[in-house]
C-alpha cells in the first residue's frame, strides 16, 4: 500500500508545476484555430451565403433602399467555420481571437452596411460597380458576346 | 454522418476514414482521462483528478491543431473530412503519444496497489455477466462484466476494418474492472492512432457529393463511443434537410442497469456506481415507466418523481 | 489575574488569527502535489472576510440555526484555552484536558445540530455522519490523552510532557497521529462534509457568517490539535530551559509551536491528497482498529512501560 | 468602512456554483478544465463549491430549457447577495443554435440578468479565464461593438 502511494506522490512531483501563466502572458493558438469570424466588409457583396448555411442563424441581412444592413449576433456563434467555407469572396476568415469575454452583449453585435446600387426601375440592391472594374463578362450573353469577340464562360 | 452516407450510397476516400478513426480515437483517449479524473473526483481523490486531466491537455492540443477546437471538431463533412492532417504535424504527434503511454502505464502501476482505492471501488457496483445481458448494457460497463460487445470490430465503421482494435474485458463485473477497462482501452486507443498514423493512406479526403440524396431513404449506423455504441439512424427528406433524424445515446441502456447495481449501497457508493457508467445526462431527461401487466406508458414528470421520493421516504 | 488575562489575549489571538493562516499553507502544498500554482497562502483570510459580508440567508427560523454556528465557534475557541502553546494554559485553573475534550466534542455537536436545522436530507445524512464519526473518533482522542495523564499522574496540560520515551506513550502518540485525521476531517475520513456525495452535509444551507463561522472553526480546530500532538508527545524544544528572559522564551516557545503545526499539516495533508474517501462502514473500521491499539497502550501504561 | 473591505475581497474569492441548464457537457468540461494544473483558476481564489449558498457566482452553461426554468429561477434565488451570474459559452449567451426551438427558452440573460459573457463552443480554458481575469480587472476587455460601411459610402455621399 505504501509502496502504491509513493509511486503517486512520485508522478506527482516528477511533473512539476505546469500552470501557465496564461492571462498575464499571450496564449498559444494552433495554426488554424478557429476562433472569431472577422468580416472584410469592402469584399461583401452581401449574397447572404454565410446567413443561409450558418447552424445558429446569426447572420440577419436587411436589405434597404440603398443599402444592405448585415446584422451579426456572435453570442450565438458556434466558431464552426461554415460561413468562411462558402463565402464566395473570402471576405470571411476565422481570425485567431477567442477572448471574446465581455459584460455586455453588444459588444459581440457586428453591424455592417453595405452600399449598393439599386435598379432604377424595381429599386432593389445590386453591388456597385466601379468604372475601374473589369466588366463581368458572364453577364453578357449571346451574340453581342461573340461580336466582341470574347468567350463565353 | 456516416449514417447520411450510407443513406445516399457514398462512402468515404480511405484517407478521410483513416482521418475519422485517428481523431474517434483521440476523443476516446481524452474521454477516458477525463473520466479517471471525474471517477476520482466523485471519491474525493481529487488528485486523480488533477493528474490525469494534466495528461489529457495534450491530446486536447492535439485535437485543437488538427481540427481547429478542442471539442467541436466540426471535421466531418458527408463524404469525407473537412482538414486534413497536415503532414508537419504528425511528427508533433508521436512525442505526445509516448509520453502519454509512459505516464499512463505508471498511472496503472501506481493505482495497482492502492488499497484504499481499491477499498472503495472493488465489489461495489456488481453488475453480472447474465444480467449485463439481458439489460443491454453497452460500451466500457459490459466489458467491464466480461461480455466482450464492441461496435469497432462488431459493425466497423470508418477504418476500423483495417486498423481494428484488441476488445478488453474484464471479469471482475464491478466498479473496479469498469476502471481498468477504461485504462487499457486508452493504451489500445494509443496503439491505433500510432498505425493509422504510420499507415496514413495518400489521396482525396472528400469525395464530391454530385446529387442530394432522394427523400425517404434510410441511413443507420453503429458508432462506439466512449461511452458505449451510440445509435443514429436517418431518414432523408428533400430540400437537403432530413426528415427525422434519431440518437440513441448509450447512456439510456446504461441507465436500465443502476437499480440494480445500487441496490443494498450506501449513499457514499451511489455517485461512484453511477459515475463508473460514465453517464451523460444530457442525453436523457426524463423517466418513463412501463407498466409490463397493462403495457402502459407513463413519463413522469420531475414533480411526479419528487412526490413519489418523498411519500417514500417520509418527508414532505 | 492580570496574567490570565494576558494568557487568554495571546491564546486568542493565535488561535483565531493563525489557524488560516495554516490553511493557507495546507491549501498551497496540495497544489504543489497537484502540480499547479495555487492559491496565495493569504486566501483564507479573503474567504472569511468576504463571507462575513455576504448576506445570511436563514431557511427556516429556528433558533439551532442561527445558534449552531456561534456554537461550534465559540466551544472551540474556549477549547483552545486548555491547551498550551508553549505557555501554560489561559484557564489551567478552571479546568484540564478533560475540559478540552469536553469543548471539543460539543463543537462536533454543534455541527450536527446545524445540520439536522436546516431540514435538507443531506444535512440530516451529514448529521448522522457527523454523529457516527463523532462517537467513533472521541473515545480514542480520550483514550490517548488518558494513557498521557497516567504517565504523568495529572491531566494538566503543564504537567503532561514527559521527556522519557516509553512504549505507551509512542502507541498513544500514533494513535492521536491517526484520530487527527478523522478529527479534523480531512480527507479519507472527510465523509461528513463529502462535496460530491452529499454536498457538504451540515453546511448545505449555511451562507455567509454562519458558513465563514464553522470554516473558522474547522480551522481552528487543525491548528488545536496539531499543537495538542506536538505539545504533548514531543515537547521540544522548550526555551525555557535555556537561559534567557522568559517573555523571550515565550514568545520563541509559540513560534516554535507555529512552525512544527505547519509541518504536522503538511504531513496530514500529504495524506489527504493521496487517498480517496472512505465509505461510513470503513472509517468506523479504522477507528476501531486504531481504538484497539491505543487500548493496549493504555494497557502498557498500566503495567508502566 | 466594513462594507468597502468586503467588496474588495469579494473578487479575491469567487466561490462558484456550477449549474447546468442544458447544456451539452463541453462547457462543463472546460469549466472544470480550468480548475486543473495547466490553468489552474484556483489562484485567483476561485473555488468549485457544493451548495448554490457558499456561492458568489454562478457559472451557467447551456441554453435555459423548459424543463429546467423552475429550479433554475430557485436556484438563482438561493444564492446569497451579491453574486454574479456567468453565461459561459453560445448556449448560454444567446441560445446558440437552440435559440429558436420549442423548448428552449433562450440565453440566460432572458430569465436573470447577466454579469458576463463568455461565448465559444465551447470556449477555451483561456477564455474563460481571460472572462474571469476581466471580471477581476486583471486585463482589459478585447472587444467593442463593430456598426461599419463599406467603402463606398463615402463615394455614395460625395456625388
């Protein structure tokens, strides 16, 4: 018996003390971790991709007469990556931040708007172009298409 | 997952299983660390409990950097993984496992003899071979009563065709064998995670789902957890959603068999019994009790099994 | 009379003022053994204060409630009275160790009525507990300390230490080795207050000042039978013996006594981190097998050896 | 002048009540992750206690079931004054992805209000300590709400 309860106290102090001394120094975060979703709001073009596929149903989009109101709830986020998968523009990366501690909820709302072009006609968004842009070529179809010269995509 | 899978007829890239099985035996590792500690926790030995989650925190960073998070691994897509295990990483890995195996086999060497350990946890919680059976118990507690039932070699899902495990079982029916199923089954969780490591097959880890599967088809599949063989069965539905989706956790067969392994213990035994089966409460939550004369079906609510407690016990 | 009173200040002040202090200690060398970092060994002292200021709240009015804690606290601080530190007891006129025995078990009473006060089932099973553990332990924490007054034909603490080594006193002396563990309850024999199994027994219901009251009283309580151990087994080293003013050798006497505490806890909380909880049936065991062997000390004693 | 030392030593000594409200025993688990060697919370003073009335906070994980609503209204009220709630993890801070089901009532801050959120599925052993260290004042909060536009509203309002 006593022989047993050596051997513990042994594996006890052979490992030392092993506390980190986490909240006073930086803590380490694997490659890839996946920690809060951050959203480069100049790539958005507001599809609502990431609101459809997201398990928590965070992502609330309202579209107004100039623009799209993106409304993000992270309490609810489960870090899942879902929204940063599908994104057609990349503009969603898990970032490394986890310490998303806070005393009030709304610290963790993100609320974005996006400016959109509306069609003078029905008034509804579209994303903006700029005259620098390159012209979306799949918009373009059929014959005109080919007078320019250019393949079909 | 796999149960949606085999509803719509695919299956897996063989790296993808391999994938699956490292990281099923990752959790089983971490599971079973975690409930030496809580065991020894429930007795007041609470250096058990500090110890063997000292060990765990390794695999749990080992778990974070393959997937991402330490417990949600969100890893499994239908029709293969989401990350792969990235080829710098599997170096890290073996260290980690050694070590590991090295501390868990002074662990077992130490708790050996521990008398008083024993004291509390040999010949208490009896739960016997016959009796094992006909509750359906599963998973580590029928091992732990010599009934060798496990899903990896009986039903093998992901790798476990290739890489199949040793199933342990021990006679001694009681909380004790249930501890030393949990140990060596973390040494054989070690072992096959090195092969399938070592083993690791070249290739795709997903499989390109081309058409969603019909409505009505169904899926099931056995799954060992740490716990025991959890069920999920499928029924596909159309607009990608399923049309009933159900969990058989193995905690609702582990349940059955506490009266009788509690009856004629002390208070002070309960919590260690209970514990031994590793349950999780949240998978069950309420009490039904058939009537076996009348087959009737009554689901006590919580003031009902309060009310019944009390007039049993006097009070109130 | 003056010096009584000074003898009762000091008593009280290191008692009271100390023994979380001690705790602290305890609570730092389990982390060491848990390998991690621990609490500061001041924390006790936050834990009192901060549960002094918490608001009581009382389930049910009966006046054991409110009285039980006052109880324990005070029966144990009157205990401490009887013991020396170093210096001869405050009351050694009023009383002797059967004084202290008295004192002591009454806080252990305390206890259980609390617990059967608060009407919770695991108060009433902590009670019982409490009760059992009670009638197991204190026969044997008599029985030692009967063995040491018959060594010493007196039950005045003053008068106990003997310096010759016989075989009655060193069975006596691992017998209350052994008991201090169930007395204190610390961890194989923690079954009255066992968190897990029925969360903390009497004190389910207790919060804030009664709960900071009967801590405090668990504290002092280690601290009174460590001293108790040292004082009367191992006497050493006493100053007083040496040439040097007595204040001085007082005061070197009580820091003496501090730091051997220290090192009988340490010892007790090696223990209490290397075991699990007994169940009820194999602590009573225990005793008896401890009972037994300090009966045959006592035994020893007679024929005087 | 008593009451000001014992609001000081009130965050040197949080002992917690750890209470389930449905959750799915990861924040559980990480809960009691922080309580072992390599976080080791107890330096801070905190302790896991038995009974809701040693407590000082109350740690609830899970989203707020039916079920559960009664006998976490009493336990809340079992807690003596003053303590602090803790929602830990999405469940609890806004029902994560529960927060629209039939018989999930939602966050905790919908049935008691809340001191803290720590959000994560479930967060890691450093969040919840970095919520505690917040808590405590031992670092800084790293979060503020975002209400941003993309670029083009400056060009919008420049025309």
């Amino acid at each position: 018996m006593f022989r047993s309860k050596i051997k513990e106290a042994i594996i006890c102090l052979e490992a030392g003390r092993v506390t980190l001394a986490y909240p006073f120094a930086p803590a380490f975060i694997p490659k890839g971790f996946r920690g809060l979703p951050s959203v480069d709001i100049n790539r958005c073009v507001g599809c609502g991709g990431c609101a459809s596929v997201c398990p928590s149903s965070l992502v609330e989009i309202v579209d107004e007469p100039d623009r799209t109101t993106i409304t993000r709830y992270f309490e609810r986020c489960i870090y899942c990556g879902r929204c940063a998968d599908v994104c057609p523009e990349m503009a969603i990366e898990m970032t490394e931040r986890f310490e998303t501690a806070t005393n009030d909820i709304r610290d963790l709302h993100v609320v974005h708007h996006i400016y959109m072009a509306t069609c003078s006609r029905c008034g509804r968004c579209f994303s903006s172009q700029t005259p620098l842009d390159p012209p979306d070529y799949r918009s373009f179809k059929g014959t005109r298409l080919n007078r320019l010269g250019v393949e079909s995509t | 997952m796999e149960s949606v899978e085999e509803a719509a007829g695919i299956r897996a890239p063989r790296r993808a299983r391999y994938i699956r099985t490292i990281l099923l035996e990752l959790e089983r590792i971490h599971s079973h660390l975690l409930w030496l500690g809580i065991a020894g926790h429930i007795i007041g030995f609470d250096t058990v409990l500090m110890q063997s989650w000292r060990m765990r925190e390794p695999v749990m960073w080992a778990a974070e950097k393959i997937t991402g998070n330490r417990k949600t691994y969100g890893q499994n897509l239908i029709g293969g993984v989401r990350r792969d295990i990235e080829k710098e990483l599997i170096p890290e890995l073996f260290p980690m496992l050694d070590t590991l195996e090295q501390q868990w086999k002074k662990v077992l060497d130490a708790i050996a003899g521990d008398t008083t350990l024993k004291a509390r946890l040999e010949g208490v919680g009896i739960l016997p071979a016959d009796k094992a059976r006909d509750l359906c118990v599963v998973g580590p507690t029928v091992r732990g009563s010599d009934i060798p039932i496990d899903s990896r070699v009986d039903h093998p899902y992901a790798a476990y065709d290739e890489l199949v495990p040793r199933v342990i079982t021990f006679t001694g029916c009681d909380n004790w064998a249930r501890v030393l199923v949990r140990m060596h089954e973390t040494f054989e969780s070690i072992r096959l995670i090195r092969e399938g490591l070592k083993n690791l097959p070249d290739g795709p880890i997903l499989t390109q789902v081309e058409e969603t599967p019909p409505p009505g088809r169904e899926g099931m599949i056995v799954v060992e957890a740490p716990r025991g063989e959890a069920i999920h069965y499928v029924i596909t539905g159309s607009d990608y959603r399923p049309y009933r989706w159900r969990v058989r956790a193995p905690t609702y067969q582990q349940l059955q068999a506490l009266p009788s392994m509690i009856q004629h213990a002390t208070v002070a035994d309960v919590p260690i019994t209970l514990g031994s089966m590793d349950p999780c409460f949240s998978c069950t939550e309420r009490l039904e009790v058939i009537d076996v004369k009348t087959h009737k079906v009554k689901v006590y609510s919580n003031e009902e099994i309060l009310n019944i407690s009390r007039r049993k016990y006097g009070r109130g | 009379m003056a010096h009584m009173f000074v003898k009762i200040a000091v008593a009280v002040i290191l008692v009271v003022g100390f023994s979380p202090f001690l705790e602290g200690v305890m609570r730092k060398f389990k982390a060491v053994i848990h390998s991690r970092k621990g609490p500061p060994v001041y924390q006790p002292y936050i834990d009192i204060i901060k549960l002094l200021g918490k608001e009581d709240l009382r389930v049910s009015d009966s006046i054991l409630l409110r009285l039980a804690p006052m109880v324990c606290f005070s029966s144990v601080l009157v205990a401490s009275l009887f013991v020396s530190f170093g210096f001869s007891p405050a009351l050694s006129g009023a009383g002797d160790l059967v004084a202290f025995l008295y004192f002591i078990t009454l806080s252990s009473v305390a206890v259980a009525i609390g617990g059967l006060a608060t009407a919770s089932p695991y108060g009433g099973l902590g009670a019982s507990r409490e009760l059992m553990t009670l009638f197991a332990a204190e026969p044997i924490l008599a029985l030692t300390l009967i063995v040491a007054g018959i060594k010493a034909q007196s039950m005045q603490m003053t008068d106990l230490p003997l310096s010759a080594f016989s075989i009655s006193m060193a069975i006596a002396a691992i017998g209350l080795f052994l008991i201090i563990q169930v007395q204190i309850a610390k961890l194989p024999f923690d079954i009255v207050e066992a968190e897990q199994e029925i969360m903390e027994g009497p004190f389910i219901e207790y919060s804030g000042p009664g709960l900071a009251l009967f801590k405090w009283s668990f504290y002092m309580k280690e601290f009174l039978f460590a001293t108790l151990f040292w004082r009367i087994f191992i006497n050493w080293p006493d100053f007083r013996a040496f040439p040097m003013p007595g204040l001085l050798a007082n005061i070197l006497n009580i820091a003496a006594n501090c730091v051997q505490a220290v090192v009988l806890l340490i010892l007790i909380e090696l223990i209490d981190a290397t075991n699990p909880r007994l169940r009820i049936d194999q602590s009573l065991r225990f005793c008896g097998v401890v009972f037994f062997t300090v009966m045959c000390g006592l035994i020893f004693a007679f024929i005087g050896s | 002048m008593m009451k000001k030392l014992f609001s000081k030593m009130l965050p040197k000594s949080l002992w917690v009540y750890h209470a389930n409200v449905g959750a799915c025993n990861g924040c559980d688990i990480e809960v009691i992750d922080v309580l072992t060697p390599y976080y080791d919370a107890e330096r801070f003073g905190i302790k896991l206690v038995g009974s809701p009335r040693h407590a000082d906070v109350l740690l609830v994980c899970g989203p707020v079931t039916m079920q559960v609503l009664p006998y976490f209204k009493r336990l809340c009220e079992a807690v003596p004054d003053p303590k602090l709630v803790f929602a830990i993890g999405s469940c609890a801070c806004g029902g994560g992805i529960w927060f629209d089901t039939y018989s999930v009532i939602g966050g905790v801050d919908k049935v008691i209000p809340v001191d803290f959120y720590i959000p994560g599925c479930p967060p890691r052993p450093e969040a919840i300590l970095h919520g505690v260290a917040v808590a405590l004042g031992l670092a800084p909060k790293k979060i503020a709400p975002i209400d941003a536009s993309d670029g083009f509203d400056t060009l919008h309002y420049s025309e």
